[in-house]
C-alpha cells in the first residue's frame, strides 16, 4: 500500500510538473490552475481539519496523512479534480473514512492543519467527536420513505444509534402500513460517508456535505423560548432585514392574514 501511495505521490509530483509548464503557455490555463486551488467548498478533509480557509494556509501538501491511512481513504488533489491542488480530501461513495480508533492520518501531521487536540477527550484520540462534514438524506430519493424497507445506511454507521436513527411512520397512503425512515443527527455524526457509500439508490440518497454547508444558522435573533440557557444569545442579537413584501410584515400579521384560507 505504501508503495502504492508513494507512487502515487511521484505520478502527482510528475503531473504537478507538467501543469506548471503548461501553466506557462496561457492565461486560460493560469484561470484554471487558480480556481482548482480556490474550489474549495464541497471538499471533505481528513479527521482533525481545522477551518477550511486555515487548513489551505497551513497544509504543506506533504501527503504524509494520505500515506498514513490503512484504507487509501485519502487523496491528494491533482489538477483536474477541481480542488485546491495537492491537499487531501476523501470522496465517501468511493472510499469513505473507516474511522480508525487509533486516527494514524492526524499526529503524522506536521504542521496542525489536522489538529490532534480537535480529535482527543480526555488525552485520548476520539475519533467520534471528528467532524469531517455531515451526512444529509434526500427524502424524495430515499427508497425508506417511498414505504420500501431499508436500513442500510443504519447498519452501516459507526455510530448507529446516535449518529442516525430510524423513524416510525404511519403510512398515510395505504392507511395499514408503517414504515422506518432514516434520520441523522447533526451533534453526533463525524461525516464518515459509510452511509454514503452504503446507500443502495444508484445516486446515494444519503450524503455527506462540509458542515457549514449542510446546516443553515439561525442567528442569534431567534431564541428557543423553552431553553433559559439559549437566552444568552438575545444579548448580542443583530436585527434581519428581510426584502420580500410578505416578511415585511410582524409575524402575527401575516399568520393571520392566511387565516382566510382555512375558514
Ligand atoms: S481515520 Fe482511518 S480511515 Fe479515516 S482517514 Fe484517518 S486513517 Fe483513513
Ligand atoms: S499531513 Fe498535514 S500538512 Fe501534510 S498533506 Fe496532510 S494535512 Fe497537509
Ligand atoms: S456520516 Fe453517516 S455513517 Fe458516518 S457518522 Fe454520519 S450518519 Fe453515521
């Protein structure tokens, strides 16, 4: 394997090569070279990636974490992937992260840009409080809630039970049956891709995106009324101006207003 991967490295270095040599015949490709290291934000990085605009300043492009992984999990971006170059990442339906207790893709790290400290509780390294990305379900594609009985990104989960669940439903169609879907869980999901790459629809149903591309964000103007602690974000609360005519008006008004409707 490692010699797979250090030939892998020389293939990447000889192509490194060749692209700055062309880079040199044009500004087209010099356009391509520069958006191959700024398209980043679908990318998926190892386990222990600090912020994706730190991690570009701090990656040396060693490729010392692709080597490390027993899996061959991790790839280093060359040109034509459409990602930062030389920096790794992972593509979860064709290789997801297996989660290795002992994480030998982060302390051979040496420049930070994977973070021992993000990956350890209690001294230990803790692969399940990494936080590669977030797996999100397609409910139009994913045959579970069609009513057809499935479970395998649930089996497939490190962290079954925490990480994803199932859900009962009633089906609504039929009026007799009932049905498991699968729903995960933001707080405890590592963004392993092991659901993704287990999903059984031709395009997996289940995938996993960068966090801060999967979730929205409330804001600090919105407050869970029936969680005190949550009232401590009131105090640096910043007003939303919206634009459409309908959220310009108050809340209650426009509740009302779809009142007709219902009588
Ligand atoms: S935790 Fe294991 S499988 Fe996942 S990227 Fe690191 S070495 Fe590879
Ligand atoms: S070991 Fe660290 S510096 Fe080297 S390629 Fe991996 S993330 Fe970058
Ligand atoms: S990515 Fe999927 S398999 Fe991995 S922890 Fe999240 S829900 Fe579980």
């Amino acid at each position: 394997m490692r010699n797979k991967t250090e030939s892998d490295r020389r293939k990447f270095i000889l192509t490194m090569a060749r692209g700055a040599g062309i880079t040199a015949l044009g500004g087209l490709v010099w356009s391509a070279y520069v958006d191959e290291v700024t398209a980043s934000s679908l990318i998926l990085r190892p386990p222990g990636a600090i912020k994706e605009e730190d991690f570009l300043k701090t990656c040396i492009k060693c490729g010392l974490c692709v080597e490390a992984c027993p899996y061959d999990t991790l790839l280093l971006a060359k040109p034509g992937d459409n990602k930062p170059l030389g920096t790794p990442y992972f593509i979860p339906r064709d290789i997801p992260c297996y989660m290795c207790p002992d994480i030998p893709c982060v302390p051979v790290c040496p420049t930070g840009a994977l973070d021992e400290a993000s990956v350890t509780t209690d001294g230990k390294l803790d692969i399940n409080i990494a936080d590669m990305g977030l797996a999100v379900i397609d409910r139009e594609t994913c045959i579970a809630f069609w009513g057809i009985q499935c479970d395998a990104c649930y089996r497939a989960c490190p962290i079954l039970g925490e990480a994803i669940t199932v859900e009962y439903n009633k089906n609504e169609r039929t009026g007799k049956h009932a049905y498991l879907t699968p729903v995960v869980h933001a707080d405890a999901c590592t963004g392993c891709g092991l659901c993704e790459k287990a999903c059984v629809t031709e395009k997996a149903s289940i995938f996993v995106l960068p966090r801060e591309v999967a979730m929205g964000k409330a804001g600090n103007y919105y407050i869970k009324g029936w969680d005190k602690s949550d009232e401590s974000r009131m105090e640096e609360a910043t007003e939303i101006k919206t634009e459409t005519e309908l959220s310009k008006e108050k809340a209650m008004d426009s509740l009302n207003s779809g009142m007709g409707d219902l009588y």
